[in-house]
C-alpha cells in the first residue's frame, strides 16, 4: 500500500517545512481555505474517519457537536500525550511529519470556527517538543498560522504544551484539566468538552494520528478515503509493533489488516523462530489474546467480536519464554502507579490486584489467590470514573482467563516450597 | 414533566436533578461519601451507584440526572454488591484507628460500613503509613484515614475561595495537604472539618477530650461575633461548650462558618472572666458583695443626678449586648434618669450611614437579605474588606465572582483580591475623588428614573469630577475609573457593600452622598458592614442620642408622648450627646458619671490616652462586663455579667434580621454574674422604677407592645425561621428628607494631601475581633500578635523583611509591631489593628470628631515608620 501518513519517513529532513511542502505538504490546506467549513465538517463524516486514540469515536461527529454549540471563542486541542506502553505510533508523527499533524489541526480549525489549538505533549518526548516548536515557528513564518493563514482572513494560532507524565492526562478531560493548570483528573461528563471544555469553552479533543488523517481526507476526498481498508472504518492506520517480532517498529497498513498478516507478514515473524505465545493486540489496556486467536482483522468494530480492542493499534507480541504472570503484575503496576486517585475501585483495588499478583510472583501466593484476583478485578470494573479502571481490571481478568495454568503453576510452586 | 421510577415508586419532576435527589424526594436514600449538598459533584467514592434499566454500567446518581421513562434501582443484588466493594476498597488504607478516633460516632464511613460493609476485610497487605500532622494550632490532619473524597478541598477552593489546600500525589498515596505544608495558613474557616466525612481533617480544640454520644445538649444559638449573626449548635457537656457547629439546613449561613464563630467561642470561659463585683476604694478595685455595689450606684446616681440633672449622667450602649439589655439600658438612661446621653459604638459609622440612607430612601433600605449578593449582578465595595469584617457575607461576594458576576472594589481589599473583576487602590485619601468621578461618569450613562425627584435634584448638583481630575488625585489611570463606571453601568440591582472606613473620614458626609447617587444610579441595595452583632440592635432599640425605640426620632413630639405616656413619665425632648460627645463633655466637666455597659470605650476609641484622661476625670463611671478590660480598671464599679452563651435574647444582624440567641451553659451564672438587663433592672428599682421582668421574654414582649416596628414580635416567630424586616411592625413611612443634605463643594471631592505623607489606617484581621476575641486562646493561637501591614515596595525601600520590628509612630503615639508585607497594598498606606492589648492603632490615632457625623475621623492621620535594630535594641536594652 502507498503510504501516507508516513510517506516522506524515509527523507532525513521530513520534519522540514521545505522538504514537507516539497513533498505536496499543504496542498490540503489551501483547497480546505477555499471550502465552505460545513463542507469540510461533512467530508470528514462521510469518509468514516474514526479516533485514533484508542476509543473509535466518529470524529466528524464529534466535530458536528462542537460546530453547533454557538459559545466562543472554540478550542482545537491535540491528544499528543502518548502513554499507554507498547504504544509509539505518533511519536513519528511528531519527530519525523510534524507539518501533517499542523496542517491537519489548521484545516481542523478552520472547519470548527477555532481560532487557537493546543498540543498537549506527553512530557517525555523531549525531542518532539523541540522538532514540534521548530515546526510551529516556520509555519508561522510562512503564514500556515497565524492571523492570517495563507491570506485568506482565517486566524489559527497554535501551541505545544508539554504534560507532566501523568497517563491519566491522556483522557480528554484530564487533559482539560491539566491544560488549564490544575491536578489532572477526569471530569464529570456531561458536559462534554463540545460544549463546556477547555476555559469551559466547545473544544474538539483529537489524536495526533486523526489530525494527520485530515489533509489526506480532502487531498483525496471522502469517497476515496472510505475505500481504503476496513469498510467500516476505513483509512490508513499506524501499528506499533513491540516484542518478540523480528522487525519491530511502527507500520503504516490499511485498517482491518489481520494481526497475524501484522506478525508475520510485516514484522517478519517472531524472533528466534521461536513459538508465538500471545499477544497485546492494542495497547496494555486491551485484552490480551493467545497464539491461535490472532487471525482477527484490527480495526475498531472487528476486534471486539474476537475477544480484544483495537485501542492505539499498539501490538506487544510475546514468545514461548514470556512468564505471563509477571506480564500481568507488570502491567498492573503501570495501572496503580497511574491511578490519578480520584475514584475508590481504582486508587485502591489496582494497589490490591497489584500486591496480590507480586505476593504469586514472589512464590507466596494461596490457593484462594487467582479467585481473589478475580473477585477484585470484578469489583473494579464496570464502577470506576473513567475507562483506566476498566482497563486494569481487564488486564487481569484476559490473562487469566487465557493463561489460568501460568497463575496456577506459581501457586503450586509456592505450596511444594513451603512445604519444603 | 419528567416521570422517573425509583424502586417502583414513580416520581413527577419538572426539572431534571440528580437521581440521588429525586431518590430524596422519593423518600429513598442512598449512601453516599464525596457528594456534599453543599459542594459540586465530584462522583469519586462510587458509593452511590445504582443500576439503570437500559443503561449496562452501573453508574453514580450524583452526577447523573435524571430523564423521562428513566427506570432506577437503587437496592438491587448488583448494586448491594459494588456498595459492599467499595466499603471494602476504601478500607484497604483506612486505618481502623475507630476506639482512638475523635470521629467515632459520627463518622460517614464508620457508619456505611456497619450499615452495608462486609463484616472482615480480605486485604491481606499493610496499610499506608502517614504520620499524624501536628503542625497547626488548629487542625489536626491524619492522612491514615483520608478516603481522598475531596470534600475539604472543594469546600476550600470553590466555596470558601482560600485554595489553601490540596490533593498531593495520586494513587492510594493521594492525600490532602496545605500548600504551605505545615501549618495551614489559611483562613482557618474550618468548613473543612464541617465537611470531612472521617477523621482525617479534625480539630485540635478538643482533640480526645470527649466522645460524641457524650454530648448532653445541643444549643441552636447565634454566633457573637459579627454582624452577618450566623446560626450555629452549641454543643454542651458538664455545663461547657465543647464545640461549635454550623446548622447545616438552617440559618443564613447555610453550614458555613468563620474562623471567629467556629473556634472562637472559648472566650466564655476565659480564666480572665470577672467573677464578683468590684467597688474602688481607697484607689483600688476591690472585691464587693452584689448588694453593697446596687446600693452604692444607686446613692452615686440619685446624687449626681439630683445635683447636675439627669444631662450630666451619660450612658454607652454595647453592640455585643442583647436587643433586650440595650433597650432596658436606653430606658433606665431615658426615663430612670432622665438622660438622653446614650450612644455606643455603632454611632461611629453604623448608625449615621443607615440614617442618611433612610433620609433619602425610607426606613429599612439597608434591610436586605444576605443572599441577594451572590444573586445580583454586579457589586460594588468600599469602606472596608467584607471578607475579614464580615467573613461570611465575603463569601456571598465571592461566590458571585466565581459565577462571573463583575465585582468592583474601591481601596485595598486583601481579601478579594483574587475576586474582584476590577480593582480601584487609590492614594490616601483619594477614594471621594475616584467616587464622584464613578457618580458623573454614570450620570452621563444612565438616565435617572425620576423616581425621587427631590433627590435626583441633588445629584444634580453634585459637582462634576473628570476622571482625569480622578486621576490625578487618586494615581489610578482614567482608563481604569472609567472602565469600572462602564462595568456599573451595566449592572440592574447590584448590590453596594460599605464599610466604615467611607464614614469614619473627613469626607464622610461626601462619601455618603455619593454613595447615596450610586445607589439611586444603580438601582442598587445598599448592605452596611458590621464589624459587631447588634449594632442594628442598637440602632433600633432608641440607644442612640436623638432616636426612640423602633427607629422613631426623640424630635418628634408625638413620638415622645407615646413613649411618655407609656412609661408614666416625661422624656427629655433635648437630643443627648453621642459617645464622643459624653467623653469630651466629661474631660470638660459637663458629664458627671458615665454608665457603660459591654463596651471597652478605653481601647476602642481613638486615641486611647485622651479617652482614658476625660473618664479619669469622671466623678463616677459604672462599668458591667464580663472582662476587667481597659474601661473596667478606671472605672468606680464593676459588675460581671453574663457572657453571650450564658443568657436569652435576640440579635439584630446587619439585614436586620431579628434571631434569638439562646442560653447554652449556666457558666458565670452559677458564680453570681448577672444578664445586664437585670443589672440595671435591680438599679432602677433602687432608685424609685420598678422594671417587673422575670426574664428576657418580659422584656421582649414590653418592646412588641412599646416600639411600633417589633410589634407582636416572639421569639417564636424568631425561631420559625427567617424573621426578616419589617417583621409584623410598622416601618417608619415618610417622604425623602433631604433637608439636612449639604452639597459638597468641588474642592471637598477633590482634596488631596498637600504634601506626599505615610498615612496610618485600622487593620481589619479576619481573626480577631475588637478586644473580645483576644481571650480566645484559639483565636491567639491562630494569631497571637499584632502586625503593621505595609507594602512591600515600601518595605524594600526601608529594608524591612516581614516579621522585623516596626515602630509606627504619629503625633498621638508610638507602637512597634512585626511587620506583615503586603504586594498590594497601596504605598502611602500602613494598617495596624484594634485587637491587642497596648498595641491598638487607637495608641496612635488622634482626637477627631466629624462635626456633623459625629463620628471620629480616623484618615489622615500622618505617621512615620522606623525599622527596629534588633542590635541597637539590645544594646539600649
């Protein structure tokens, strides 16, 4: 498949305003300026683009909420608070193609009547804040942004901001929050930040890689965009492969490709030759599948009918070597340290899954333990704020459900050395 | 119309709430943790869950609101199930400290967990560890038992509007914390502890000195403090307030209390507290039976007033007294010794502006419901920072800030800085000129209504101030002046909050007048700042020179027969002397005996060395009171009464809302101290008037029978809730009289210092009031000292740090104090509170009187500042 979204990857300069125009770089933008915004808006809806974030949502959709609410000014703000482990795709997006995801925000912009966006920076991406700000500087000068964006009366102005490491701000409204200053933690929706946002303002929250799907949307239109991949939900995608694969990275593949066309085809295999033992399909919140589930198309509406997610398309591939368990404990040691602490299932039952799952680790688990764990994660799920809870919660739940014997195995141990 | 059904029973709404309040009205409760009716949702505990049919996830009834055909669940086996859970999970790091814990027994958490909890716990693991924080005074903070709901930090932040807290870290080691760490600094409002669902957030005040199913009685009384007269529950054991809480449904506060009402009520029972009577003789006050102290006032009295008339006896009222001892005081001063000598402090600046109001306006114009601030739509302050004079009433200013209502302030308000749309500091004694500016700007941008044409000729002739005239004097740039005119303009019915300081000044008749125009342009409701909880009390019970109970002038002939006739006698028709007046009639022979009652006239009026010269040369001051305070140590007697939680009665607060204030504890009862009313009572029957009251309902129903505006009033009706002007009476109807009215010449608005001068202003401290909050050890404890509050530009100028010694010296006198930097005050300004034993401000005001205010005039006073050397100190030392 031709690329696009990373089409000029392969250029050592792409981050370069030049060598992006040079490429066709704001192309889009300057037919957008001389579209009707309704228009945009409904090019986007009818090429089927869903976020890219992780939870699918239609963004045109979003966008029509936003467009309708008569409050002023509009914010545009970028998701670019990339957290979740296993999941690296915007980071290219960001270091290598930063004019795509600018031009993307300014015809995004312009389509919703905002006249400022911000990018919310995950704050361990120190080198992307650099490239981003360069990138923004030279846009500016080239009047991409600005007042007066290629003359043509449209004022866009943008900035980066950079988080402070927590994962919790990767969730809209905690990154609301954290934007305007305060402690990070999800809000009560609704409103929904369309209509009550940032400064209690309509603000439209995208991924990095949906901005970077926009100018592609009106380069080729939403008949042609609609075509590409799954019929559902079309469009390129980004995966993040990471893991015991041969050639791990980040692969731009038409929605809907398989997980085993990913592994196999994309990757190259699993490294050593050695046996596929499972994997992450999504990002560590989404269920983890075992080697022979993995012919699922990865794309939002199939994964879910094959026991998973898509989430942020970030594969985590493990071989016959891996301790499961000790993925587990791990994972859910990311999901206690994260817990931002605003609701009582998480701050305190991720802390309990967690010492559980060491004390099996450790060789002193109990008999009761795996029912314990699940009891626990039952507790939590489905009652927690926002989806983090869930998230952690189901981490538990797949892996015992999918590697029961591994779980078992430790606490049998543990009995044979105590007795010992 | 929304129909919604909660556990089968259906429920008409008409507008959407939360399910948990139409589980409410349904009669069905739900448990709850974070959710507090007086904060906004939050949803964290999770408590609240139930199950929705349609709906697949559980989900918080705090936060969602209810739709029409919405089917709610609340006790399903699903819903049992999460409760029991998170009961659980938020025992895992709760430490089951419950035999220690002050909170036991009336602890939310405690009781969810008998109520719904598992019966054990599966938690296998340690708990978090958290040392219990012993680094304020005040507020105990133990993070073990922190559930991380919030309240305390949303009260903090959105209700009282102090920020000084917050959640720290995340995770099951999230906990609350000041921003300054250690102590609180805060403004030790304590609506944390109000809110704080476990023991996480205490008081140190009575830490483990009783459980609270120890609690004997609880008391609904009226806090002694302030003017606002906030409702609050004494709660009593063994004769002794163990602590105060708001009254959560009731009163004007609606839960919220200050620092004052909440901690500092342990004045009562202050070691310090007089316990007998006390005679001078032979120079010294010495220890005196009951009897022997009647019989010897009475002598003095009969005496004095046999030889000099009744016109050499003066009296001073006490706003911290009762409605029925001020209006028995105002009576034995009128018709037991024939005297119209009777004022208090609320003459200084309560008293003279509600009377120019009600000139223009009518009777009641400042009778206006606290809540009204926070529903208007715009305000405007000056004359004093309403947060620290009448914390509560700040509130209400607040909270209309934070839902964007434009807030103007004039002259430096610490308290709102953070909450004022825009702020106007001006140069001392420049704040007239910034007023007639504001005045000519909105006579030019609103038409007037022709309402009062009488009036509106006035302003009329107000002389025209340019903003750039205002400018020039006040050094705030026209831009700004005539920004804020144009924010004025906008506002409909705003509310106009005046402190004393417009009225205690040279230009306090021009201030007043141009108040008066703001208000008339504005459409506005004026609420007059009250630093004391009667001062409206006083005002209506006649304990002023020249008024008669029920508001009624002592110049109207036939008001004067009325009363007259009712109490048999004759009243003097001769206006008697205000409370400056009596001091400087004493100091020149003319008063004779001066009986004060409650009131420290010795330390809280300005300079303090010449008041304590004219009563030193008084031939006889009777003092009651429950303190040997300043006044108390000159005096000839002094008889100890009964303190604020001691007795019966009603408080009139600054709306003028008539509460009953009622009797927690015997306290000085039981060692012989009396209510001041039957002090008085028992002096007046010795001296030939008998005055029949068994108790202070006698007294109240006489005042519903005598003054026309409290007619057929009841403490009943005062405890059926709001009782509000102009309850059953009848207020005094009469045209505008603006007879008395003088038009301020141009150069009045304009004056300005002639030279560049420091100038010395009364500090206001949100912990202390007058002289009584300073036997609260609580209070002292939260601010022991006073301070000279300065700017910090004028501080760096002089190398003052905060905390160095200060010596703030004028013509009257010198004190030295810490000094407290303030970023934005005004430069030409230092502030030095009342509050403090020998360090007053009053050491060093001068002996003014406003010749037609009557009040003192404490502007202007020019002052110099000398940093203190420790070194040299030492070494004179």
């Amino acid at each position: 498949m031709e690329k696009y979204l990373l089409r000029n990857i392969d250029n050592p300069d792409s981050a370069h305003l030049v060598e992006y125009v040079k490429a066709g770089g704001y192309k889009a933008l300057a037919k957008a300026l001389e579209m009707k915004p309704a228009d945009i808006i409904g090019e986007v809806k009818n090429s089927g683009l869903r976020g890219r974030g992780g939870a699918g949502f239609p963004t045109g959709m979003k966008w029509s909420f936003a467009a309708a609410d008569p409050k002023r000014p509009k914010y545009l703000l970028c998701n670019a608070d990339e957290g979740e482990p296993g999941t690296f795709k915007d980071r290219p997006l960001l270091e290598k193609n930063p004019h795509l995801l600018i031009e993307g925000m300014v015809i995004s912009g312009y389509a919703l009547g905002a006249e400022y966006g911000y990018i919310y920076l995950r704050g361990e991406y120190p080198a992307a804040k650099d490239i981003l700000e360069g990138a923004l500087r030279q846009a500016h000068e080239k009047g991409y942004l600005g007042d007066n964006v290629l003359g043509k009366g449209v004022a866009f102005h943008l900035s980066v901001h950079q988080g402070a490491g927590a994962y919790i701000c990767g969730e809209e409204t905690a990154l609301i929050d954290s934007l305007e200053g305060k402690r990070g933690q999800p809000r009560i929706k609704p409103p929904f930040p369309v209509n009550e946002g940032y400064l209690s303002k309509p603000t439209v929250v995208n991924n990095v890689e949906t901005f970077a799907n926009i100018p592609y949307i009106i380069e080729i239109g939403a008949d042609a965009y609609s075509k590409i991949g799954s019929a559902e939900c079309p469009g390129p995608k980004l995966y993040s492969v990471s893991g015991h694969v041969k050639k791990p990275g980040v692969y731009e593949l038409p929605m809907g490709v398989t997980l085993r066309e990913i592994i196999y085809v994309h990757c190259g295999g699993i490294a050593g030759d050695r046996k596929l033992k499972a994997v992450i399909p999504g990002g560590i919140s989404t269920p983890v599948l075992p080697a022979d589930k993995i012919d699922c198309p990865m794309d939002f509406a199939s994964m879910p009918k094959h026991g998973s997610m898509l989430g942020s398309g970030a594969v985590m591939v493990f071989d016959e070597t891996v301790d499961l368990v000790k993925v587990c404990l791990r994972a859910t040691k990311f999901f206690e340290h994260e817990s931002c602490g605003k609701c009582t299932p998480c701050r305190e039952g991720v802390g309990w899954m967690r010492s559980i799952l060491e004390r099996i680790v450790k060789g002193a688990g109990t008999g009761g333990d795996i029912e314990l764990l699940l009891e626990v994660a039952k507790n939590i799920a489905g009652k927690t704020f926002c989806p983090l809870g869930d998230g952690a919660a189901s981490v538990v739940q797949h892996f015992i459900k999918h590697f029961r014997n591994e779980f078992e195995e430790h606490i049998e141990k543990s009995k044979v050395g105590a007795s010992a | 119309m929304i129909t919604v059904t909660i556990n089968g029973k259906k429920l008409l709404l008409e507008k959407p709430v939360t399910i948990l309040d139409a589980a409410k009205r349904a009669g069905i409760h739900i448990p709850t943790l974070c959710h507090h009716e007086i904060l906004e949702a939050f949803g964290g505990c999770r408590l609240c869950l139930v199950e929705i049919e349609k709906v697949p996830r559980l989900q918080t009834s705090c936060t969602m609101n209810v739709t029409d055909g919405m089917v709610v669940w609340t006790e399903t086996e699903k819903v049992v199930e999460a409760r029991k859970a998170m009961l659980e999970f938020l025992l895992i790091n709760h430490a089951l400290d419950c035999p220690y814990c002050d909170k036991a027994g009336e602890c939310d958490l405690q009781d969810l967990s008998m109520k719904y909890g598992p019966a054990a716990g599966r938690f296998a693991e340690g708990k978090r560890k958290h040392p219990e924080s012993y680094d304020d005074p005040i507020i105990v903070r133990n993070m073990e038992r922190c559930i991380s709901c919030t309240r305390c930090v949303r009260m903090c932040e959105r209700v009282q509007g102090d920020s000084a807290i917050s959640m720290v870290n995340r995770t099951s080691k999230t906990f609350v914390e000041p921003f300054s760490g250690g102590r609180y600094n805060c403004e030790y409002c304590g609506n944390c502890l109000t809110v704080c669902p476990v023991g996480a957030i205490m008081s140190r005040l009575h830490k483990h000195t009783y459980r609270p199913w120890y609690i004997e009685k609880e008391v609904n009384t009226v806090c002694s403090y302030c003017g606002v007269g906030c409702s609050l529950t004494a709660q009593v054991r063994g004769d002794s307030i163990v602590r105060v809480v708001p009254e959560m449904e009731k009163g004007l506060n609606k839960g919220l209390l200050c620092n004052r009402g909440r901690f500092g009520y342990d004045y009562v029972t202050s070691p310090q507290r007089l316990k007998t009577p006390l005679i001078r003789k032979e120079g010294e006050l010495q220890q005196a039976t009951w009897s022997e102290a009647f019989a010897f006032i009475a002598q003095k009295l009969k005496e004095i007033k046999e030889k000099e008339g009744g016109s050499a006896i003066a009296g001073i009222a006490s706003a911290r007294c009762t409605n029925e001892d001020n209006y028995v005081f105002q009576k034995f001063l009128r018709v037991v010794l024939g005297s119209n000598n009777i004022d208090s402090v609320a003459g200084f600046a309560f008293a003279p502006a509600q009377r120019f109001f009600e000139n223009i306006f009518g009777q009641g114009v400042t009778a206006n419901p606290l809540h009204g601030i926070s529903r208007s739509d715009g305000i405007f302050i000056t004359g004093a920072d309403p947060t620290t004079v009448n914390p509560i009433l700040g509130l209400q200013v607040r909270g209309a800030s934070r839902k964007r209502v434009p807030v103007v302030t004039l002259g430096h308000m610490p308290g709102l800085v953070r909450f004022a749309t825009q702020r106007l500091v001006p140069q001392p004694l420049t704040d007239t000129a910034v007023l007639a500016a504001l005045v000519t700007e909105l006579i030019k941008r609103r038409p007037l209504s022709g309402e009062k044409p009488a009036f509106e000729e006035i302003i009329g002739k107000i002389p025209p101030v340019s903003l750039k005239d205002a400018e020039e004097r006040s050094g705030i740039p026209a831009g700004e002046i005539g920004g804020c005119a144009e924010i004025l303009s906008g506002m409909t019915n705003p509310a106009l909050i005046i402190g004393r300081d417009s009225v205690q000044s040279s230009r306090g008749q021009e201030n007043l007048l141009l108040l008066a125009a703001l208000t008339y342009l504005l459409n506005g409701r004026i609420y007059l700042l009250s630093e004391l909880p009667n001062e409206q009390g006083l005002v209506d019970m006649g304990c002023l020179p020249d008024m008669l109970p029920g508001g009624r002038p002592l110049a109207v002939e036939s008001f004067r027969k009325r009363y007259g006739e009712f109490f048999s006698t004759e009243i003097p028709a001769a206006p008697g002397l205000s409370l400056m007046e009596s001091i400087e009639g004493a100091k020149a022979g003319k008063i004779k005996a001066l009986y004060i009652m409650g009131e420290n006239v010795a330390y809280n009026v300005p300079d303090t060395a010449f008041v304590k010269e004219a009563l030193s040369s008084l031939e006889f001051i009777v003092v009651q009171d429950i303190f040997l305070n300043e006044t108390a140590r000159l005096a000839h007697v002094v008889l100890p009464t009964l303190a604020w939680s001691e007795k019966e009665g009603s408080y009139t607060n600054l709306e003028r809302r008539l509460q009953h204030v009622r009797k927690a504890v015997e306290g000085a009862r039981s060692s012989g101290s009396m209510e001041d009313w039957r002090i008085i009572a028992e002096i007046s029957r010795m001296l030939g008037t008998e005055m029949k009251y068994s108790d202070a309902g006698d007294i109240l129903a006489e005042i519903a029978k005598v003054s026309p505006l409290h007619k057929g009033i009841t403490y009943g009706d005062m405890d059926a809730g709001e009782f509000l002007w102009p309850y059953k009476g009848e207020p005094l109807r009469h045209d505008v009289s603006i007879a008395g009215i003088e038009i301020p010449e141009a150069g009045s608005l304009l004056k300005k210092p002639e030279k560049e001068a420091l100038y010395v202003g009364i500090e206001r401290p949100l912990f202390h009031s007058a002289t009584q909050s300073r036997s609260s050890s609580a209070l002292n404890s939260i601010l022991p000292e006073p301070y000279v509050r300065l700017s910090r530009a004028l501080a760096q100028r002089m190398s003052i740090a905060d905390g160095d010694s200060v010596a703030v010296s004028t013509s009257a006198g010198t004190v030295e104090l810490p000094a407290l930097l303030d970023p934005d005050m005004p430069e030409g300004m230092v502030l030095v509170a009342n509050n403090f034993a020998d360090r007053g401000v009053f050491r060093v005001m001068s002996w003014r009187m406003h010749a037609a205010t009557k009040s003192p005039v404490l502007d202007g006073m020019e002052a110099t500042l000398r940093k203190i050397d420790r070194k040299t100190a030492e070494v004179s030392g």
